[in-house]
C-alpha cells in the first residue's frame, strides 16, 4: 500500500487517532471486520449492547410477563423516555420531542400543525433540492388544505418567503451534498416574515449540533437510523417549541395521542405537549433497540463530535483532491458542511459498487453522485486514508465500468 501521498501519509492520519479524544467510541460499535463503513449517514452502524437489549425485550418481556410488560416493563412511557434523550442532542427539552412514526408521517403532521396555526397565510415554503419524501408529504398537505406550496431557490430560501408564507420548512444537512444551512440567520429570517421554521434534522442530530432553542426554531422533524443508529426503519421524532404547545393540533388523531386513551372515550381529547403527536401503538422492539443505541453517545459532547467529523470530511476531501481529479462537490468551507462528502463522476453507481466491493461501504445518489458518511463515533482517520487509498485503484483501474455495475439494485 502507498504510504505517502497528497502531503498525508498513513502515518500521520494514525498519529491523528492517537490524538482523537473521541477514539474509544468506536468500541462502542459491533463493526464487521475487513469493513470501512462510510454509509452511516443512510444506516448507522450496529452499537453494542443493542443486541442484548432487544433479546431481553423478547425473551423476558414479551416472552415471559406478555402484556403485563406494558406496565411492569414501562413500555408505555419507552416513547417519552427515549424523545428524552433524543432531546439532548438537538438543543430542546425533553417535553418538546415526540418519537413516533416515520419521518415522512411527521412532516405531515407537523407541517398540518403549521398551517392551522397560520390559519390566515396559504403558502408552504421548502426547497426543491430537499429529500423528496418532504417534498412528497407537503404537496400531499397543500393539497389537502388547499394552499400553495412554493419551490424556493435552495442558495436563498428567504427570498420565497412573504406575508403570505405560513412555513418555511428547510433540510438542515443536505442529502445530496452535504450542504448546511445557516440554522439561526434562517429562522430569524422566516420569523421575520412571520412565518413558522420547520427545520428536517435527519442528516445533523447525532453528527453535529443544532440547537433548537438557541436558534428559535418552531419545529423539527428527524430520523433515528442514520447516525443515532436506531437501525432499520427506527422510530422517527417531532420537535415543537414549548411555546407553541396549546394551540398545536396535529391531524392523525390517534388513540394514543389522546388525553386518556384508555377510557375509551368516542370523542378525541388531545393530550397535553408532544405526547398528542403519538398516533397508534408504539413500537416497542424497536423503540428499544434505538433507545440502548443513544448509549453511544453517554457522555459525548456535541463540540467534539463536530470537530471530529470536520476532521475527518477535511481529510477525506484533502486526500482526494490531491490524488484524484474528481469533482467534489461538498462545500469546501466546513463550515458548510454536514459529516458527510460527495463526489461527482458520470460512473458513480460503479464507482460505489466497486468501492463496497473492496470493503469501503458508501453509497450512490442519483443522478451522478458517490457518497460518503463520516460518522464521528466509529470512524477513524486510517479510515479515511485507507478509503482513498481504495478510491484511487478503482479509479486507476476503471473498475468502475464493470459490466457487473450496469444494472443498479433496487436500493442503491
Ligand atoms: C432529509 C431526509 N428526510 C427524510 C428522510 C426519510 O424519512 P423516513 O423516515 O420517512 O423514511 C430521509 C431519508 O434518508 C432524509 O434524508
């Protein structure tokens, strides 16, 4: 293997994990070995002791004490505990986060909750580059309610939004790029229009720090598979600002969002904060699994997970632009920058597959895009000096353009 190359040798990215105050997180993960992972940005890596407590909720839970678990075990509260903790990581206070559902199901929700409370404004804000399920859910909430959903310029998002706007709702951490935007100045600009912040925190909680309170915002939605490492399908959460509590009304008026779902009242009574935005029953193997996976970060302040993940994006994209000529695509300015980097090739499904197929797990985005996640908890700079290291022989060897990488998977 090439030792020395684009000013950083192996040598110095080692030097680099001795110094990382973060380093033994990684063992807080069951990493396969012979695997670079790079894609816990889409699916976060496995931490210990997850395992365990799902085969405890299994066997001794629901196994053994059935449904008495409900309140022996405290599923019933496993929700709120978990939106707690969740809590912590993006700057609110545990009343203020709901866990519950997807993330495409509480962008309807909330953004329904929006537009009641702008009752006279007609117009949904967002930005045509945001993942499409956001964009999907608010055409379905403008049609539903009958308002307008207006496509904003993505480099200025503000522009869009008048007198007229109810809601400007935003992706924190762009998908495809990587690209940040500027929580504060955003939300004091919506605020300034007078219309409501929504903010999708899916590519930032767990990787850098947004705080909600500090920036005003009024609500937010994420996910918890990518890096909080819920796994597969975890639950989702919803944000509102304490503030906004009392008048909020969310439209999927399930039973557990009501005040006392076991009278079994005919009419809905909403309960009171975040625990309206329940809708049916919680998922309770799942829930679990997230909930011993936020032990990860037992501990972990949010500044060092930032600097780390800087460290490792600024390395990665150093190391490419000196050993390659593809086309980064990620702002160079970290501090536009999520935890992940993006690179541009016309082959870039066969430059992932390629890459998996020599253990440096990333992923493709269409129509042209190779992506990288850098997850702080896990990954080391040997790591990312090893990936390039990788990049640079699939490129030098046009495996890329293997026959076998014409036909793209289902999920790419
Ligand atoms: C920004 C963003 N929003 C939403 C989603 C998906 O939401 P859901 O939890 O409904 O699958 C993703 C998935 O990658 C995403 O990146």
């Amino acid at each position: 293997m090439q030792q020395m190359s684009g000013g950083i040798d192996r040598l110095t990215a080692e030097q680099m994990d001795r110094a990382d105050p973060l380093a033994a997180t990684r063992d807080r993960f069951a990493l396969p070995p012979g695997v670079i992972y790079l894609d816990g940005n889409s699916l976060g890596a496995l931490p210990r002791g997850v395992t365990e407590r799902v085969a405890e909720v299994l066997e001794a839970e629901w196994g053994r004490d059935l449904i008495g678990s409900w309140n022996t075990a405290g599923w019933i509260d496993l929700p709120g505990r978990v939106a707690g903790r969740i809590a912590a990581l993006i700057g609110a206070d545990p009343d203020e986060v709901a866990v519950a559902d997807s993330t495409s199901v509480n962008v309807f929700k909330l953004l329904a909750a929006a537009v009641a409370l702008r009752p006279d404004r007609r117009v949904i804000v967002m930005e045509p580059s945001t993942f499409p399920t956001d964009g999907y859910v608010a055409a379905s909430v403008a049609q539903t309610y009958g308002l307008e959903l207006r496509w904003c310029d993505p480099a200025d998002p503000l522009a869009a939004v008048g007198a007229d706007t109810a809601v400007l709702s935003l992706t924190h951490v762009d998908y495809r790029t990587g690209r940040v935007y500027d929580q504060v100045q955003i939300t004091a600009g919506a605020h300034a229009a007078g219309a409501l912040m929504m903010w999708d925190l899916c590519h930032t909680a767990g990787a850098l720090p947004f705080d909600l309170h500090a920036t005003g915002a009024d609500l937010a939605v994420g996910c918890t598979y990518k890096y909080l490492n819920g796994g597969p399908g975890a639950p989702a959460y919803a944000f509102a600002a304490r503030r906004l509590h009392s008048d909020l009304s969310q439209p999927l008026t399930g039973w557990m969002g009501h005040a006392e779902p076991f009278e079994m009242r005919r009419d809905y009574v909403p309960s009171a904060g975040m625990r309206r935005f329940q809708v049916g029953t919680p998922p309770i193997i799942a829930l679990s699994a997230l909930d011993a996976a936020l032990d990860a970060f037992d501990g972990v302040e949010l500044a060092a997970l930032r600097a780390k993940s800087l460290q490792l994006t600024s390395l990665f994209i150093e190391l490419v632009r000196a050993r390659t000529d593809l086309e980064v695509v990620t702002p160079l300015d970290p501090e536009r920058r999520g935890s992940q980097v993006s690179l541009r090739h016309p082959a870039a499904y066969g430059v992932a597959q390629a890459l998996i197929a020599r253990g440096v797990v990333g992923d493709f985005r269409t129509p042209d895009i190779a992506r990288f996640g850098f997850a702080p908890l896990y990954l080391r700079a040997v790591d990312v000096w090893d990936a390039v290291e990788q990049l640079v022989q699939v490129l030098q060897d046009e495996e890329y353009a293997r026959p076998a990488y014409a036909v793209r998977a289902a999920v790419t």
